[in-house]
C-alpha cells in the first residue's frame, strides 16, 4: 500500500473511531508533556546553577596542604620550585601563580564618571589578589595592558563578571546605592583607592597614599571576593612596604582538557598540597542534585510514556478486536496482511505523533506557567534566572520521537493480530 | 474464466474430519453468469473463497482469471483479489464508519506493488462513477446505515466493480433483501454481464437462479 493510501485509510480508521483516537492521543501527549517539561527544567536550573556557581572546568586551584611537615614530604610552601613541579604534571598546560596583597587597600569615594549615591564617610576595604598574567589574559579590553604600571599610573585590576550582578541584586538594594550599569559598561573605570589605610584598627600601614585602580575587564577566572591585578604588582606593594613572601597564596593549573582534572588532583594531593575546590565543587554538588532529580523526574515521566504505550496497546487491541470483520473486508479487497498491520501502526504512529506535538506544546506553555509563578513569588536575587526551563530544538524532536515510539510499540502486538486475521473466516 | 478439477477441502473439527468439498470440477467460460445452489452448509461460500483466493488451504487445481491459485503467495493472492476479483457479500460487509463513496474507493489504495496507484482524487472520480453505475450517486456522502438494505448491496457491488474486475463472486447477495431490491441487484448482474464479465453467484433464492444463464447445485461436496 502506498504511503498516501496508508495515511487516508489510518485517518479514515481514527476518524471514525474519535473518541479512542482522543484518549489515546491524550495519553500520549502527558507523556510526552512530562518527559519535556522535567528535561527542560533539568536543563534550566542546571544553566542557572552554572551562571551561579561558573567556573572553568579546566582550573585546579592549589593551596598549601592545611597541615604541613615542612618540605619533608615534599608538600610545604607553593615557592618557585613547587609551581615548575606542578606546572610539569602531566595533562597540565600551565601553571599561574597567585599572591594576596598584604597591603590594605580601602575606597572611600565612587568610582570616576559613574554616578553612585555614595554614602557619606563609606569605606569599603578592597582584597586584592596577584596572578600571572597569563591567567586573564583573554578577558582584558582591547587596548588595555594588565600589566604593572609605570610610577603614578593607575593599576589594572580585573574584577569578577559576577560582582555587577552580586553589587546590583544585593549591596546596591541593601545600602540604598545607585545600580551599576551592566558589564562592559564598567570597563576603563578609575576607583580612587588609598594604598595602606585599613578600616581595621591598627592595621593601617605607616605610609598611606593615594592611586587609582583601572578596570581593564571582567573575567569568571577571578574570585568574587577580589580584585586581580598583576602578580608584579603585589611584589612590588610587598617591597615597599617591607613584606616578605615566603611563598604564594596560591597555584593556578591550568589542564588541557576537563576530563584529566582529576587525575591531575590526585598528583597535587600526593605532592602533599591542598586542592581549593571552592566554588567548582559546590557547582559540581548542585549540578549533580539537580541532575539526579531531573533524571528522576525524566524517569517518571518515561514511566507516564510507558502506561501510556500499554493504554494504547489495550485499546488498539479492543479496536482490531471489534474491526475484526472490517480487516477481513479489507483482505478480500487486496489488503494483504503487511497492509493490514502497516495500517494499524499508521493509526498508532498518528496518535503518536498527534499526542506528542500537543505534549511539546503542553511542556512549553506549562513551563510559562511555572515560570510566571514563581518568579512572581521569588525574590530579586543575584543571577535569578528569567526562565528555569531551557528548550533546545532536540527536546522538541526527543518529546515527538518519545511519543511516537510509544505509540508504535503499543501497537505492535495488535498489529500483529490483526495481520493474522483469517478474511475466509471472519468475512463469512 | 474459471477452472476447478479436483478440488477437495476438507475442515478439521476437534477430533473430526468433514470433507465439504470432495473431488470437485467447475468450468466457467469469460462472460457466464453461473448460479450455483444448493442446502445451507453444503459448502457453496467455501467454493466462492477458493474461487476468489481469500481460501487457499485446499487440494486440487484452480486456476482463476489466468492464475494458478495454488501456486500464489499471500501477496500474490491478495494482489489476485485485488486485480481479478469483486467480491458481494450478503450481509454487505461496508464499513460502518465510511461513507459511501469511502467504501467504494476501498479496493483502489490496495494497488499491488508495480502497478500505477490512482491519486486519491482520481479514485474518488472512478468511486463516483461506480455509483452513478449502480444509481446512487447523489447518496455517495451517506454513511451505511442511512442507506437501505438494497442500496447497501448497490455501494457493494460498486465497490466490487471499482478495479474493473473480469469476475465478479456474489455470496447470497439478496439474501438480505425485499423483492424490490432483489430484481434490481439482478438486474445489475445482468447488465455486468452484458458488458463481458463473468458472474458466479451462490444463492438459494430461485429469482436468482433463474436469472443466472447456468445454474449448477452442489450436493455431497460435488456440482451436478
């Protein structure tokens, strides 16, 4: 039987039985409804926790061990020598160097050329961190140099590109201050800063002074507590001011691809230094809870499609039974009996296919609904996501081929009785 | 037209044999109109199934429009039903949920492979003809039930002659019907016949019998 012919006839069959056609279309579409709405949350939440918790998958962040015995088991101070070891690891690529400003540096007036309500008296104490350049080298602005400046020139720092959203959704509300444009707007900014001046009593250093700090970019590669700035930098604060480094806060590593992370995290360990998991880890925790429940939601939304192929088993199987005469006609008509079970499975794959489209679209406009309710009850928070569902176009093609093969597995068996349906018999 | 020798068919009860059929022979020219009769159960649908290849399981030589019955396949029989063969019932056997004009396209989307498959248009215009054929073209939206028993029999043989079959096989087809319609359905087999084809019809019913040109009777499984 010809294709058009397979589709007329199918048609025809759920035509002129709509009500099961409807059931079973229904039964298909919850099912597929299910799988995509919880697929597409899953993927939703999983992108908002990683606008949350970002992190470069390809960054080791070593520490010295909490407790050291010195060099005697070859862990201890993050020195020079520790840095080209780690840096000659196998699967790392390289190794950046970080070094915490012991030096105090405090803001006590707004950033120049942005319009921020500051309040009278308000100092904010800034930690800054040295790294390598190399580390950021890929988020400084064109035209911009992260590198230590020249006597009287401002120091380029980088910031984290979540410190905007933290600053806007919870500092700025909280002290009545002015919100900060997005990104890149910030970029090429000066903050007035006063080098060696703590608010912490006692601690202002003896000599204070005025510089200024330059924003040369944003990048996810800086601690959202910090300000980067070049690792030349610190040295030099740390000279003036007659600090000693016995070693650095800490090692960047950077290694070739994400999947040798872990082996390159045993090696540290048993180098006898400490891993910062930090922000990565608790990525990871999230990502996993988050795939686990969408994993079991999806699960129990394949169970849905699955009672929903027995649904249309039984019912497909009700309806051969009572066109058992109808077949026969057909048979004695030139029906042979691949035509026979090719029709019934037409039938099935139209529900399926019909259910499945509608189950799509069930997901997509329950997924607004979720969304309208509860952004609405959610509170402004930093990086709350416009959407917690995602829809990538495979989920479309993944929620219809779910349906569809549900459908088409339900009607195998009654395809296959009504394939064997004897048209001497039943027709007389 | 048609050709049986020997055709025995026997049906198994449980620890029983019947033979219904035994050693039977039937030759029926192109252009006949052969009515076979005989008592219920004397196996004259068993001889019209064999005849139309819906029965294949029997012994014996049947050859049928040019084909070697016992020598097709399921395909081959089906395509041989299809091409070769128009099928009435007597309980008319439309489909209930179709209208009319639906029915009589029926046998034209079970085309055999290799061979030109009509448009879905183009069938509905052989449909429609059909009807006009059989006088009912203006009730070709009616579904089954809204038709009378003789207008039901009509969308039948309409749909029986859709593919242009050389032999039409009618199994009791006034069996259902008043006087009425009875002549007219006769009426339409002698006009099928008229134009060249063969009509072999199982019936009890004398009227048809004494339209038929050869009337045959099976008794004990043979055709005298």
């Amino acid at each position: 039987m010809r294709t058009r012919a397979l589709v007329h006839l199918a048609t025809l069959n759920l035509r002129s039985d709509r009500r099961g056609a409807l059931v079973n279309a229904g039964a298909a579409c919850l099912g597929a409804a299910a799988l995509v709405f919880f697929v597409a949350l899953g993927i939703g939440v999983g992108q908002a926790a990683r606008r949350m918790f970002a992190g470069d998958a390809r960054l080791v962040e070593v520490v010295p061990a909490a407790v050291s015995l010195g060099g005697a088991l070859g862990g201890g101070q993050l020195d020079d020598g520790a840095v080209e070891r780690l840096g000659g690891l196998p699967g790392v690529e390289a190794a950046y160097r970080r070094l915490s400003l012991r030096v105090p540096v405090a803001a006590s007036r707004a950033p120049e050329g942005v319009k921020v309500n500051w309040p009278p008296g308000f100092t904010v104490q800034v930690p800054i961190v040295g790294v390598d350049p190399g580390l950021l080298a890929g988020d400084v602005a064109r035209g911009l140099r992260f590198e230590d400046p020249p006597p009287g020139g401002a120091i380029p720092v980088l910031a984290s590109r979540r410190l905007v959203e933290v600053y806007n959704k919870t500092i700025a509300p909280a002290w009545n201050l002015r919100r900060l444009p997005p990104g890149l707007d910030l970029v090429g900014l000066e903050f007035p800063v006063r080098v060696g001046f703590s608010i912490i009593p006692l601690k202002t250093e003896d000599r204070v002074y005025d510089a200024r700090l330059l924003l040369a970019g944003l990048s996810e590669r800086v601690p959202l507590y910090s300000l980067a700035v070049p690792l030349a930098t610190v040295r030099r604060l740390h000279a003036e001011y007659g600090k000693v480094d016995p070693g650095y806060t800490g090692v960047t590593l950077e290694v070739r691809r994400p999947d040798d992370v872990p082996r390159v995290v045993a090696a540290v360990r048993g180098m006898g230094f400490g891993v910062d998991e930090g922000e990565r880890a608790i990525a990871e925790r999230v990502g996993l809870a988050i795939a686990v429940t969408a994993g079991a939601l999806a699960l129990l939304a394949l169970l849905m499609t699955a009672l929903a192929a027995l649904a249309i088993a039984q019912s497909l199987s009700a309806s051969v039974r009572a066109r058992t005469r109808d077949i026969a006609v057909l048979e004695a008509l030139g029906a042979t009996a691949g035509d026979v079970r090719a029709m019934v499975l037409a039938e099935a794959g139209l529900v399926g296919a019909t259910g499945g489209l509608a189950g799509v679209a069930l997901a997509r406009v329950a997924a607004l609904v979720a969304d309208r309710a509860a952004l609405g009850a959610l509170p402004d928070f930093p990086f709350r996501p416009e959407t917690f569902f995602s829809f990538p176009a495979w989920l479309y093609v993944l929620g219809v081929a779910i349906s569809l093969g549900a459908a088409l597995v339900g009607a195998l068996a009654p395809a296959a009785a009504a394939a064997r349906v004897d048209p001497a018999r039943a027709v007389a | 037209m048609i050709s049986l020798r020997q055709v025995v068919k026997r049906f198994r009860d449980v620890d029983e044999e019947h033979v219904v059929l035994d050693r039977l022979d039937l030759e029926v020219r192109a252009g006949e109109f052969v009515a076979v009769v005989g008592a219920s159960g004397s196996g004259k649908s068993t001889l019209l199934y064999i005849v139309g290849g819906l029965d294949a399981d029997f012994e014996g030589e049947a050859v049928v429009a040019g084909r070697r019955l016992g020598e097709l396949g399921a395909r081959g029989r089906a395509a041989f039903r299809n091409e070769a063969v128009g099928f009435v019932f007597q309980s008319f056997n439309l489909l209930p949920a179709l209208p009319a004009v639906e029915n009589v396209m029926l046998p034209g989307l079970f085309v055999p492979p290799g061979r030109p498959a009509p448009s879905l248009s183009e069938l509905r215009g052989r449909a429609l003809e059909a009807l006009e054929q059989v006088g009912l073209r203006e009730k070709a939206g009616r579904l089954p039930a809204r038709l009378s028993g003789g207008e039901r029999q009509r969308v039948a043989i309409a749909r029986a002659l859709l593919s242009r079959p050389a032999l039409l096989l009618a199994d009791e087809p006034t069996g259902n019907l008043d006087a009425t319609s009875g002549e007219s359905v006769i009426a339409l087999f002698g006009g099928m016949v008229a134009r060249g084809m063969t009509v072999l019809v199982v019936t009890h019913e004398e009227r048809v019998s004494a339209a038929a040109g050869r009337v045959l009777h099976l008794e004990d499984g043979r055709l005298r």
